[in-house]
C-alpha cells in the first residue's frame, strides 16, 4: 500500500516571484532511505471558460516566453492572496478579454497541474451568456488578442495541436464531461 512520505526538513531555496524554490528531504516509508526532492510552491491558478450567447468560446492568444511561442488559451491566472477562486477566474475574465457573463461562474472542476513538484491546483470555471462590456486591463507585460471560436471547432484545434496547454485543456476535458463539446 503506498502512503505518505515523512518531511524531515524543508528549506526554501529561491523565491522566483511566481514560484518559490524548495528543497524538502523526505523518508521513503519503504526502503527508510533519505531524498531531497525540489518542489515549487505557487498560488493556485484558475481558468474560465466565458461563452457567449450565440455558442462562441472567448479564447485569449498570448506570448509565452516558457515554449517560446504564441499560445492559444482560456483567460486565468494566479489567484491571489486572500481571493476566491471565483473571484479570481471573473476578474481574469474581465482583465484579459472584456467579457463578464449572466450570473455566476459555474465551478467544472479542480486540478493539480503536476503534483509531480508543483504544490498548487488550478480550479476550472465556465461563464455563460458571456457579453463585452468593458475594455482590456491588462498587465504591463501583457499583449493579448481576444478571440472567440465557435464550441464546434474546439475538437478540430485539439486534433490538430492548435490548443495544446495542459491545463487549458483539462478545463475542456471537465466542460466535455459535464455538457460535451
């Protein structure tokens, strides 16, 4: 049966801003062998799926120095201190695109993104009824094109490699499961 490891220590290492840097040594309950193992720790992140009235998805495309390369994605982001995460996901809807919907987010799912050395979750939202009304807020290092794509042709960019974010493309899966693409 696999259970827990023991911590025996934890330092931190850097604090990159968006992640901070630790090094945690930790008992194999197996073997009894010490590991240091590097972890990042992160806010959570959220991402929101805003559709529109008439079926169009309000996707974002956006630079991304990690792949070097322009990235077709849902708005989200870091969630902040002392933020819901519904908070979040409507005020990054909102910054990134200019949409706001009908109502309330609906919650579809929470992930982690890899716990294999990341310690955070990203939960996933859907915002129906989703209309412009106010202009982008974006961040000073933000460039973002808003573009919306009929929920039809969301299949064919998966197929085809067009939208390949992990965790954009968990939110698909969690929407696919609970209203099918």
């Amino acid at each position: 049966m696999i259970s827990k490891w023991e911590t025996l220590s934890e330092t931190q290492v850097a604090d990159l801003k968006i992640f901070r840097a630790k090094s945690i040594e930790r008992l194999n309950p197996v073997s009894m062998q010490r590991g240091f193992f590097t972890v990042l720790d992160s806010p959570d992140w959220v991402n929101i799926i805003p559709i529109t009235d008439d079926g169009n998805v309000i996707f974002v495309k956006q630079y991304r120095h990690g792949s070097d390369s322009v990235s077709l994605e849902l708005p989200g982001g870091l969630k902040e201190q002392n933020e819901s995460a519904l908070d979040a996901a409507k005020r990054e809807c909102m910054e990134e695109t200019g949409f706001i919907g009908a109502g309330e987010p609906i919650q579809i799912g929470v992930s982690l993104p890899n716990p294999a050395f990341l310690t955070n979750k990203c939960t996933s939202f859907v915002w129906m009824d989703c209309k412009k009304l106010y202009g982008q807020q974006l961040d000073s290092h933000e460039v973002i094109d808003v573009v919306t794509i009929p929920i039809p042709e969301i299949r064919n960019l998966i197929l085809s490699g067009e939208l390949n974010h992990s965790v954009i493309l968990t939110a698909l899966f969690y929407y696919s499961l609970k209203y099918g693409l």
